[in-house]
C-alpha cells in the first residue's frame, strides 16, 4: 500500500491493514495500524494522527478512479479506523501510548503506570476538525516566527 510506505519517512511501520464494504461491494471503511518506535506527547500524538488522515484523505481523493470503489466520494476521514502505538519507557509519565481516529473522533490513551495497565486512561477525545485546527494554528504560527 502506497499509503504505508509514505508514512514509513515519518518513522511509523504499518502493523495491519484492513476494511469493510457494503453489500454492493462499495469501500466503506479502510483502517490500518502503525508502530511508532518512539515515545508520543499528546501534542506529536495529535500532529501524526492528523498527518495520516490528511495524507489518506489526499492520496484516496486525488484518484478520479478511486470513486467506483467508495460507497461515498470523495471520503472522508469518518470512514478511517487509523491507530498509532508508540513506545512507552516504564520512566515516562507525560505521554500517548495509542492514539487512534474511528468515526471522525481522536481519541488519545496512555497506560495507567500505578496499576501496570496498558492503554488502560483516555487522555483526551477530540474530533478531527478539532485537531486539525490545532495542528494548523501551530503550524502558522511557527510560519510566522
């Protein structure tokens, strides 16, 4: 997938692929899994997972073919299931151990370190909207510096 490895410059290695389609047979759900070897802030947590959706977004939607196969065109990111699972040191406490987009919703999870528990706290949920203005802002403001 053309996808996967384009995401693979930005350190993350694709874990797993899948989809669903309606009875038609029409694409109605693409996801896929990354593993990101480094441990995420939320603020790097936000930036990744906006990256992928966006990047999927433009790669699906730039393909005037691609329309026969969607059950609707052009998409959009409420059709991904896209995870992230970073690193998390046992020493680390600020951090996002998954961060995952379902239904246009981000939600960010961390282990909970005091029960030994893997993804175990939801960090922040936010919708995507959301997150790519925050990501955005960012983005112009460093333009600006």
């Amino acid at each position: 997938m053309l996808f996967a490895k384009h995401m693979k410059g930005k350190g993350l290695r694709a874990a797993g692929i899948g989809g669903g389609c309606t009875i038609e047979g029409k694409i109605n759900l693409m996801g896929v899994t990354f593993d990101y070897e480094k441990v995420m802030t939320l603020e790097e947590a936000r930036e990744l997972i906006v990256e992928c959706s966006t990047e999927l977004l433009r790669m699906v939607n730039s393909d005037p073919k691609a329309a026969q196969y969607f059950e609707t065109f052009p998409v959009k990111e409420n059709i991904f299931r896209i995870g992230i699972i970073g690193e998390t040191p046992d020493a680390v406490r600020d951090h996002v151990r998954v961060v995952s987009i379902s239904g246009g919703e981000i939600i960010y999870y961390a282990d909970d370190l005091e029960k030994g528990e893997s993804m175990s706290i939801i960090v922040l949920k936010e919708s995507f909207a959301e997150a790519q203005e925050i990501v955005n802002r960012k983005t112009f403001n460093l333009a600006l510096k």
